[in-house]
C-alpha cells in the first residue's frame, strides 16, 4: 500500500489543521502515517486512530535550537522514514519541515514536500540578522533543496524566501491560501446583542494582546457596555504574556479571559467583530477563517499573512502594526456605526467560501503532491 507521512512539530493542531488533508489522502488509498512529538499520549491520538491515521512519536522540541537534541530528531525520522519506505512525505511548521525534509531526502523518498505555515518568532524584523536567524536560515536553504515542492501560505513569505536566496532560482514553490476552513463545519451564526470583540491566539506579545488590552482599555472609559474577550494560553515562548499581566486585565474589567477552548465555534458566535493585531509573521491565521466563516467582520494588521484575509473596508479593517491608537479606532467604528458588524460579516463569509474553503485547499495541495 502507499504511504503518505505527516511530520508535525504539535499534536494539537494535526485534527484542526491538517484533518480534512488527512482524510483526503485516506479516501485516495494512501495509509496516512503521522509523526509528532508526545503524539501517542495526547488528546488528538484516539480522533487520529479513528481516522485509521497510524501515530508516531517522535522526539522534537517546538522551540530553541539545541544542536544534540536536534540531530536526534534528525536521526529518529531518519529510521523511521527508513521503516516506512513512504511515497510522500510533507512536513509543517519550522522543525518538521528543516528535519523531516532532510531525512526523507537522505532516504530518497521520492516525493518530498514542505509547508511554510508563517515565519514567527526568528524573521521578526526588529531582530535583524541576529544569530537565530542566521541558524535558521541557512537550514532552511540545505533543506529546502531537497523538497520538490515548498508550499506557502502568502505571497510575503515566498517572495522572502527568494530575495534571501533560501530556495533555488528555479525551485518549485505553490502559494495556497492557509490551510482552509470548512464552512459547514464553521456556520453562519447570528450576531449578538450588544458590541463583543473578540482575540484568539497563543498568549503571545507578538500576537498583539497587549496591543488589544491597551485598546481595550481605552475603549472600555467611552463604551462600559462593550466586551473584550480573549481566548487563549500562556505559552513557554519568551515572548509571552506574563500571568501578572493577563491577571491585571482581567481584575481591572478589561479583558474576559475564556481560557484555553476545545471548540472556539461558541466563542465566536458570542462576538460581533474579531479582532487579531499580530505581527508574528503569521501564514494565514486560522482563527481569522474560522470567524470569517462564521459571518463576522475582522480587524487585523497590515501584516504578511494577516492582511490577506481582508478587503479593507469590505468585510473588516486593516490597522498598521503596533498601533494601539489605529486598532482602538477601527474597533471604535463598529460601535458607532449600526450595520457595519453584520454588513462586513456577510462579506467576510463570502470570501471565506470562495477563497478559504478547506476542501479546495486540500484539492489543490493533493494535486500538487501526485495523490490522485
């Protein structure tokens, strides 16, 4: 039978992100194989193996560059690859793609494919050319070599990739739009009552949160009607939002932390805008889809992965990063203005069924891959 193989760098976002992607492959007589790191303990692993998808562990940390540790991730996908013998092989976010695109083409795989699904916390501009960037890079161009097809998620990104010379002149590269959305999945809700924001992301300063707590803040003194809510965690990044700080907004009536939710669909539908002023570098953030689906408006930032989910003035606003004052203004419309949330939430859907659906993505990726 031929095998496909999945290598992801969270077990988490496998079933969200690459579910639909997975079945597809299923459905054309591929044994679907995944590879993750503590993949076989976590909460996907049982929806996984319902799928008929086969878990792998393997040992990969999300963050850091320890150069031990990363060989023995290297090695590990090296047996492993070696024990499966699969066709195909796609790796997704920075690790999985550097190591496991080196090791299926150590292992002639014969169709080898990477997806660079945002550029986070290395390419952030204010870092320059420090020396994790430097480190990363240069993996990048070793191995990207090796894949026959890198996807990515926006046009900045490509188009980055090929002023730094970190693919090939003649390197084969596919922009997709994100990873989809499926707009059955994520229906139409009706708005609520009242004004309701919302921001869903990792707790992370490059995400924006403060920037949306700061806006919030402001807001709040003119509109004491309107909510602010936030779903998310904090997470080991140094960049994150401090327990401190997050316990502050939420003591002071700024913010409404939700936590960490399974299904942000009811989160969603308790909102009439949502709101995401990242600057992480982002491929195409999925929440943004998710709420597009769903019929609401968006406010989100000029930013590479960001800016294509909206038509600025269409189905939501485009804010400058960092930008407090231009965040707290866009949100300020949607106040003032009766109509614009549900106006803006109808076209938001439109675009996401013409452009972010799921199913179309996959076809395509699929296409691409030589799984028919």
């Amino acid at each position: 039978m031929k095998r496909f193989l999945l290598i992801a760098g969270f077990a988490d976002s496998i079933v969200k992100f690459r579910g639909r992607l997975i079945e597809s492959a299923a459905k054309r007589g591929y044994e679907v194989h995944v590879a993750a790191p503590e993949l076989l303990a976590s909460t996907v692993g049982s929806e996984l193996r319902a799928m008929g998808v086969i878990l792998h562990d393997i040992p990969l940390g999300r963050s850091g560059l320890n150069p031990f540790a990363d060989l023995r991730t290297l090695l590990s996908l090296i047996v492993l690859i070696g024990r499966l013998r699969p066709e195909v092989v796609l790796g997704y976010t920075i690790k999985p793609v550097i190591y496991g695109t080196l090791a299926a083409w150590i292992m002639r795989v014969p169709r080898r494919f990477a997806m660079i699904t945002g550029l986070g916390h290395a390419f952030q501009e204010q870092q320059g050319r420090g020396l994790l960037r430097r480190v990363v890079e240069y993996l990048y161009v070793v191995a990207l070599r090796g894949a026959h097809t890198v996807f990515f998620q926006n046009p900045d990104d490509e188009a980055l990739f090929r002023n730094l010379n970190i693919i090939r002149a003649k390197a084969r590269t596919v922009v997709v739009n994100g990873s989809g959305v499926d707009v059955a999945e994520y229906a139409v809700a009706p708005l609520p009552a009242g004004h309701a924001f919302l921001l869903i992301a990792r707790l992370l300063g490059d995400k924006g949160v403060r920037i949306y707590a700061d806006a919030a803040r402001r807001l709040r003194q003119r509109h004491p009607g309107a909510k602010f809510r936030l779903v998310g965690w904090i997470d080991q990044n140094p960049n994150a939002i401090r327990q401190d700080e997050l316990d502050g907004w939420v003591r002071d009536g700024i913010i409404e932390h939700l936590g960490r939710l399974a299904d942000v669909r009811p989160a969603i539908a308790d909102t009439s805008v949502y709101v995401l002023p990242s600057f992480y570098r982002e491929g195409t953030p999925r929440t943004v889809l998710e709420a597009m689906a769903m019929g609401r408006a968006v406010v989100t930032t000029d930013a590479p992965g960001c800016r294509e989910t909206v038509v600025d003035g269409e189905n939501g606003f485009l804010v400058p990063v960092k930008s407090a004052d231009a965040l707290e203004a866009a949100m300020e419309r949607f106040i003032a203005e009766p109509g614009l949330a549900a106006r803006m939430g109808r076209r938001s859907r439109e675009i996401a069924e013409t452009k972010y659906d799921v199913h179309a993505v996959n076809e395509g990726m699929l296409r691409e891959m030589g799984i028919q």
